[in-house]
DNA sequence: CACATGTGCAA
DNA sequence: TATTGCACATGTG
C-alpha cells in the first residue's frame, strides 16, 4: 500500500479548531477549572483523526499569523466584519501550539499570510515533488486548488471524512474546471471571509452564470444577456465582482518551500503529551493519543462506512478487529470513566464494530423471539413509524436489545389486520409488568403503542429523561448522546429517509435490511446509555427524582396530550373577521399617516418610515443589527403623541392576536379526533418546567380583553362536561418565603393576606389599607423581580419609577424581608463553590460561568443560582401534583379528564356529575403535593370555557 | 427550503 | 441591565 506515491497531510489549524469549537456551543467542554476546553477538544479529535485513520507520513499543520496584508490591501473591510474570535478558542491557540510541539507535528506559519496561501502553494510544490496532497479542513474555498494530485480532506459533520477529488468537485459546485470555484465564490460571495460577491447573487445564480459564462469575466462582458434587476445588478457592480474573485482566490505564491524532510512525521514526546492532556482533563483523547501513534492502532485500524478516500492513494484498512478487546479505551466523555463492555472505537458508527442485529422473521421465528423476549428482566425497545405524529403514524417495525451489541428488529406489515394481529402477540411483553422497558423518548412510543390498544407497563427507563436530569442545559437528543457518552456516531435518520421536505421517504419505503441495521442501533445504543446514565443519577443523588417524579409523568403527559382538547372553531372564525375589518381600518389610516403605503409587519419597514421618514423622535434606539428599534415598550412612550404610532400598536396587537392564535388553532386541529392535542416537551426547559408546542397552549392570551377572547375557544368535550381550571397561588414567592424562612413574609401567606398589598404595607410603611393602587403595583414588580434577580435599571425599566427610587425600592425591600436576601447570596454563594445549585426535590441546574472571568456571563448565572431553585421547585411540586391527580382519576375510575398544564395551572375537563367531588379531590392534591412551613393555596374556577373557569 | 431577526404571547 | 419558554412574519441566501 505504501509503494503509492508518497503522500502529503496539510492540515487547516483554525478552520478545524472553529468548527469543533461551534460543534460543541450547545455542549461546551468545561473543566473543573471552569475553562472551555471545546475548541481544543474538537481540534484534536479532527486531528487524531486523521492520523489514526490515514497514518500520514508527512504532515504539517498550518496556521494563521497576522492576517492577509495583501487582501485587506485590496479590500479594507476584508474580514472586517467577522465577529471578534470567541474567548473559548482564543485560550484554546496557545494550548494547540504547545500540544503539537510535544507531538513533534511539523507547524507552518507565515507572518501575514493566510493559511489558505501557504496551504495552496504548499501543495502545488509537493505536486511537482510528486507527492499526493491531502488538505484537511471544512473549508470549501480550497476546491479550487483540487487536481488529480491534491485532494480535499473534509471532515463530515456526526464523524468521518470525505475525499474531494477533481469529480466530487465539478459535481458540488457544477463546474467544468476546479478553477471555476474562484469564480462562484467571487459571484456568490463569502459572509464568513467577508467576500462581498456580487448582490442577489447566490448559490444558484451563480451556478448557472458558470454554466452560461464560464467565468466572472465571461458574465460581465455578456451582460446583455441578462435581464431586469438582475442586469442593472450585475452591471453596476462588476468591479465588486472583479474585487471579490481577487480576494477569493488562493495564491500560489507565498515564500514557503516544501523540503521532504521538514514535513516528516516522527516519534511524539508522549510524556509532554499526556501532561497537557491531563492539565486540561482530557481522558479519553489521552488514550485516544497513544492509540493513534501506537504500531497496535495501526494494525487493528478500522474503516469508516463513510471512507470515500481514492483507493490508490489511501489504504484501504483491513477489516475492523473486535472492538470489544480493551486495546481501543476510547469510551467516554473525559468526565466518565471507562468500562470494559462499552468499548468502541473513535468516531464509528456501530455497524463497523462486532454487533448482531437480527431481523426476526414471522412465523415460526416470531414464536421463538418472544419467547425468548419474555424471559428478559430488562429490555430496550424503539418504534419505528410512518411519522413523527404518533396520532397518525402507524408502525413499521418494532427494535429490541438486552444485551449491548445484539438485538432484533420485528418488522410490521402495511396491512391493518396483520399489524394487529402482530402486535397482539408482543402484548405479553409490553404489558407485562415484571419486564423494565427502557428506550429514548418512550412518550412517544407510548403514545404510538396506543393506538394498538396496547399499554405499556412495568417500570420504566428514559435515557433522554435521566440525562436531562444529569445535565438539563444539554441536549438530549440520542444521536449527541452516542457521540458524547458512547463516542459513537448513529447512523443517521436523514441518511435513511433523507431531508424533510422535498421528497423525504416514509420508513416503509427503507429495505427492511436497513431498517434492522438503524433501528437496531437505536436500541443498542439507548440500552447502553443507560448503563451510563443509571450510574450517574446515582451519583447526582437524582434516583428519586427520576423514578417518582420525572418517569411517572410520562403517562400522564401521554394520556393527556392523547386526550387533547375541544376548540370551538366556529366561534374563533367569527372573532377572525371582527379582527379582519378592524386591522382593515387601522391599516388605512396608518398609510394615511404615513404618506405611503407600507408593510408595518415589517419591523425594517416600519422604523424606516417612523424614524428615517418622519423623524418622530431625535436619537432613535437602534437594533444590534443597526436598525431602528420599534419594540413595544419603546414605541408605547410615543403613542400618546403621536396618532400613527398609536395605530400602529394597535395594529400590532391584532396582527399578533390574528395570525398567532385566532387563525393558526383552527389549523391544529386533529382530523381524527377533532381535538387540539398539543405536545409537551419535559427536556426543553433547563428549570425543570414543562414547555408546549404544537401549538403552545401555555402562552394563549389572557392580559387584554381582546386576546382574552381566544380562551373562550378553549370549550368543555360536550354538554355533559365542564372546563375547570385549578391556579397555585403565588407558589413562586410561597417557595422562596420558606426556602429563605423569611417569617415576614410566611406570616403573610400563613393568614392569607394579599401579598402584593402586605409588602407595599411594608416596604412603603403605611398601614395595610391605605396602601395605594401604585404602591401595590411597585410592591408587586419588585416581588416579581425578586425571582429573577432584579437590578435597580430593570426595576426602573418596569415601572414609572426612576433609577434612584428604584434602588430605594429595592433596599427598603431588603430591609423588610432580610431573610430573603440572605438566601439569595446563599443560593449565589452555593453555585460558586459546587457549580450547580438545586430544587427542593434535588433537581439540579449546573451553573460553571458563575466562576467565570466574563461580568455579563457571571451575572447572569447568578440570576439563575437564584431562580432556578425557585422555578425549578414550583415546576416540581405541579409535577408531582399531576402524578397523584392522574392516578386518583384512573384508580376511581372517573370520566374526569386531566387537559393541560401551564405551568401554576391545571385544566380539566370535568364530568358534571363528579364536579363537586373533583374540586375538593383536584384542591386537595395541588395543595398537599408538597408540605414547606407556608400554605400552598389553590384557586379553583368552572366554566363553559377556559375563559370563564377563572 | 432553511435560517436569522425582531417582535410578542404566557407563567 | 429580570427567568423560562414557543411562534409568527419578514428578509436573505
């Protein structure tokens, strides 16, 4: 293999540090230091990589120094515009160089030149020194530089590499010569290097300009080819085109020489290495290292599905070794230590390391396998369907595993009857109750399961559940959990059924062969994260949390979002046409008022007319993006002077109301049920509240009259049924009253006072029935705010109060309650030294940037050091409310049916016989949920709709 | 068609 | 320079 020609590795330093950097933003690596270690993470797993796989001989890795001189000659807003690189990589350069130096890795670097140029003129050199070229980065300027000797080296996002050669790039940019590329890029334009491009030009104006001219040049001599905007466009602007396919260009010309020997690969200090490694705590890339360099690795090396290397020029390795041996120890994410059964190799994904998926075949076959299934203590399973609407979706193949590396996949027929008829025989499993079911996301397989008239029973375990009990802020989602836990990378579901939209294919449409293979998968690997997880709950001391809190609820969240609820359709209809005519008549006066006619949806629009048309105010307040502001509150200080600006909010309400909820529920309605089901999310929100989605019903108006409307919508499933709707009262200030033991304030609750009014009392200083309408107001902003962590600017923002009253609020405010704020810098002062801070059920909330060096960061963390508690302790006492509602209502056998949640609020749709039991029975649960040293109180309300239940 | 932005609804 | 969410319309590529 090595009698090829001898080949070159150029290495992309910042493109691929950049990339693993944002690869990670939604999970940062921090270290007990509290340093982000992402960036070097991703940099040198890429890099690893690319050694272990490609056992280069010569190398080198090149980076940036100073910048292009010669491009910002050309164009002084070159690169101008790039965001200020991110503190994350800027500490992670040093670290790279010094790890690389003890590697003994080759550097370039040449002052004031990009690493683009060296990389080009590098690889042309070594092409007439006969080398093969490979150069490794994301970056797809570098196509141009693609010739029969010099390859691209992309690594593909979810793991693995692609090869570029001169084919794979005519195709990708649709040219006839790689050199074509400085022309679409010229055309097209740059956002990340600032390449302005031509304007309106994009991916595909520029393809076809290609096609048609063949060349930047050819395009601005022909330009009377084109038509309209276009022409005018082009014309106008062909020196900006001439400027950009400068500046997209690679040069070939950087004094840099390519000597062999300079470019060798030799024995890397492995002692330095480590040390490094283990100073940033990287454990897994410490083995991950010796693995790459090491004569074993080499003879063991796998090869990645996705190798789409040229088999002349790259080794094509030999078939992968057992995995499962222990010379690989590259399981785990540098915090979890290792196990013996759960080894695989760096970036695979698990078809190339030792499984056994079986597809059971019907018959004589599904006999044996269920047998075989019943005898299990503990067993994953994953639905595969036709959808991810599981009201509609109908089953395709059911995947099961107990046993790491191993499963079955049974598929379903299309046919109804037979689907049944298969499903009545797994019966036995699903309802057994002595069988652990564990699985990722298992509401929704529930939810589908249901459909079948099949319960799911037995006690339960969701992976995606306890992980967001590890660690809420991350994402849950399986396929970064495989990579972050197992260091594995699933097979993909697009890769299946490809894209959403244009014509992505049903799971039917997938060979079964495939369909074993993927959903397999899934199951192996959810079964093995929990392994993962299981541990690590313990270890947050979340067991409970899990088992009776979070795990029960999933039934309830099925059965509710299953039931769904009545709309009156006819009545939202009617509200939309008063809506129509008035936003008719406030939009002809606005185009009145403004002398033209506009789209004031349009906030762009909008301040243009308002700001830069008629100047209704001096210093207008811009946007980040330098657009004038037209947001409420700024626009509501000038509605009483000014009549358009008054429209226009009215205007904006309506809109709002009329698109966002008046005409789009309607649309949710569920054909097969006539009801809204919406979705609840029990991952999402980093407090441990619950979150709604299509549609949200937590956020349907209730503030203003008109909106207020829409919940007459929400309606009672028939005239034997009414609405009713059960509100905690005040449980966040309950919360923080007994969590800080402020008597005060307990006092308060404990005989029942208004606690707005009873703090105005206080704070204000005058007796309890003079307090006035605005200092009840002031009291209650600040009560409020005192969740969230107030500052005096955000007080004064709030209310009519200025700064320095604000702060004289605020401190008379401590003054009254002092308990309180000592809780506060208590909760501030917990996070600081345990890096999380907790709800009263233990539900944690991890908050590193508290030690952090960045003020703006470090004050928002200590907010969440003070609300998270709160809010995460309210979310958990509803929970377990909903929990012991659910199972009364089932155990009693009522017909009272448990709605919605949001998030202080419970709806119901009550049979009219049992109204009276069930308010005593829905009071008495909300409120003994969870016993603290104050009253939880609970405001119970009936009605013909959501609006009239409260 | 996908994504960012600005805006605004709820607790 | 107040917490947690979701979703709409517009604008851009």
């Amino acid at each position: 293999m090595s009698d090829q020609k001898k080949r070159l590795f150029l290495v992309d330093a910042y493109a691929l540090i950049f990339r693993g950097y944002y690869a990670l933003i939604k999970n940062p690596r921090i270290n007990s230091k509290g340093m982000d270690t992402s960036a070097i993470m991703g940099f040198m797993n890429s890099f690893l990589d690319v050694i272990k796989k490609e056992r280069p001989d010569h190398l080198a890795v090149c980076f940036d120094k100073g910048g292009s001189a010669n491009r910002v000659e050309m164009f002084e807003e070159y690169k101008a515009n790039r965001d200020e690189t991110p503190d994350g990589i800027k500490i992670a350069i040093p670290y790279i160089y010094k790890i690389l130096e003890a590697m003994h890795i080759p550097i370039m670097v040449k002052e004031g030149f990009e690493a683009d140029d060296v990389i080009g003129t590098l690889s042309k050199q070594a092409e007439k020194a006969g080398y093969t070229t490979f150069m490794v980065t994301p970056d797809k300027d570098f196509a141009q530089l693609v010739s029969e000797n010099i390859f691209m080296y992309r690594p593909v996002f979810g793991g693995g590499y692609e090869t570029w050669g001169i084919p794979e790039v005519l195709k990708k940019f649709e040219v006839e010569n790689p050199l074509q590329v400085i022309d679409y890029l010229g055309m097209m334009g740059d956002a990340s290097d600032n390449i302005p491009g031509l304007p309106g030009v994009g991916d595909k104006t520029a393809k076809k300009f290609i096609k048609q001219f063949g060349s930047m040049e050819g395009l601005l001599e022909n330009t009377e080819q084109l038509k309209g905007k276009m022409k005018e466009k082009v014309e106008a602007n062909a020196e900006l085109g001439l400027l950009s396919k400068k500046l997209a260009t690679i040069m070939l010309d950087v004094p840099v020489e390519f000597h062999e020997k300079d470019f060798e690969m030799s024995e890397p200090d492995v002692t330095a290495v480590t040390e490094i490694f283990e100073e940033l705590e990287f454990r897994r890339l410490t083995t991950n290292f010796t693995n790459a360099f090491s004569v074993e690795a080499m003879a063991s090396k796998g090869t990645n599905h996705e190798e789409t290397t040229p088999k002349k020029t790259i080794q094509k390795a030999a078939p992968t070794t057992n995995a499962g041996e222990g010379q690989f120890s590259l399981f785990g994410g540098d915090s979890q230590p290792s196990t013996a059964t759960e080894v695989f190799s760096s970036r695979k994904t698990i078809k190339d390391t030792e499984h056994f998926y079986q597809l059971v075949q019907s018959g004589m076959g599904t006999k044996l396998f269920i047998g075989n299934l019943m005898k299990q203590p503990s067993v994953c399973f994953d639905t595969e369907t036709t959808g991810l609407n599981p009201l509609t979706a109908e089953l395709v193949g059911i995947a099961f595993s107990w046993e790491a590396g191993k499963g079955f996949y049974v598929a379903f027929p299309e046919e109804k009857e037979a689907a049944q008829e298969l499903i009545e025989q797994l019966r036995p499993f699903f309802e057994s109750t002595e069988i652990e079911k564990i699985g990722q996301n298992l509401k929704y397989d529930i939810k589908v399961l249901r459909k079948y008239d099949i319960s799911v029973k037995g006690q339960l375990f969701d992976t995606m559940l306890a992980h967001y009990l590890i660690n809420p802020d991350m994402r849950h989602n399986m396929d970064v959990l495989a990579e972050t836990y197992l260091n594995y990378t699933p097979v993909s579901i697009t890769e299946l059924i490809g894209k959403k939209g244009k014509n992505q294919k049903s799971m039917r449409d997938v060979p079964v062969e495939e369909q074993t293979e993927y959903a397999v998968e899934d199951a192996d690997i959810t079964l093995q994260l929990k392994e993962h997880f299981s541990k690590e709950l313990i270890e947050a001391d979340n067991q409970k949390l899990f088992t009776d809190i979070e795990v029960p609820l999933v039934r309830v969240l099925a059965d509710m979002e299953a039931e769904g609820i009545n709309l009156d359709k006819d009545f939202l209809n009617s509200l939309s046409g008063d809506l129509d005519s008035d936003i008719l008549t406030l939009e002809k006066n606005i185009y009145e008022e403004a002398g033209e006619e506009f789209n004031i949806a349009s906030p762009k629009q909008l301040g243009e007319i308002l700001f830069g048309k008629m100047k209704l105010v001096e210093k207008p307040k811009k946007t980040k993006t330098g657009q004038y502001s037209t947001a409420e509150d700024v626009l509501s200080y000038l509605a009483k002077d000014h009549k358009i600006i008054a429209d226009v909010l009215e205007y904006r309400g309506l809109a709002k109301l009329k698109s966002t909820y008046v005409d789009a529920l309607p649309l949710q309605v569920e054909e097969a049920t006539q009801r809204v089901h919406t979705d609840y999310m029990q991952t999402v929100a980093a407090t441990g509240r619950l979150s709604s989605n299509n549609p949200n019903l937590q956020n349907i108006p209730i503030r203003t009259e008109r909106g207020r409307q829409v919940r007459k919508a929400f309606i009672p499933r028939d005239e034997n049924y009414v609405l009713l709707a059960a509100d905690y009262s005040q449980i966040e200030l309950r919360i923080i009253a007994a969590l800080s033991q402020e008597e005060t304030m307990m006092e308060a609750f404990k005989n029942g006072e208004d606690i707005h009014a009873s703090t105005a009392s206080k704070v204000f200083d005058v007796p309890l029935a003079e307090v006035t309408r605005e200092q009840r107001s002031n009291a209650k902003t600040v009560n409020f705010g005192i969740i969230y962590g107030v500052s005096a600017f955000g007080l004064s923002n709030q209310t009519d109060l200025s700064r320095g009253e604000a702060k004289e609020l605020i401190d008379a405010y401590y003054e009254t309650y002092p308990k309180l704020k000592h809780y506060m810098s208590e909760q501030v002062n917990f996070a600081r030294e345990h890096g999380y801070v907790e709800t009263i059920m233990g539900r944690r909330r991890y908050l590193n940037a508290i030690n952090g060096s960045n003020a703006i960061v470090r004050g928002a963390a200590e907010r969440n050091a003070v609300n998270a508690p709160i809010q995460g302790s309210a979310a958990d006492i509803i929970k377990i409310a909903m929990i012991n509602i659910h199972r009364k209502l089932e155990d009693g056998h009522y017909k009272t049916k448990m709605l919605l949640q949001v998030h202080d609020e419970l709806v119901f749709d009550v049979y009219k016989p049992e109204l009276e039991e069930m308010k005593t029975l829905i009071k008495y649960e909300m409120e003994n949920a969870y016993l603290m040293d104050v009253p939880l109180d609970v405001e119970v309300g009936v009605g013909q709709n959501w609006l009239e239940a409260h």
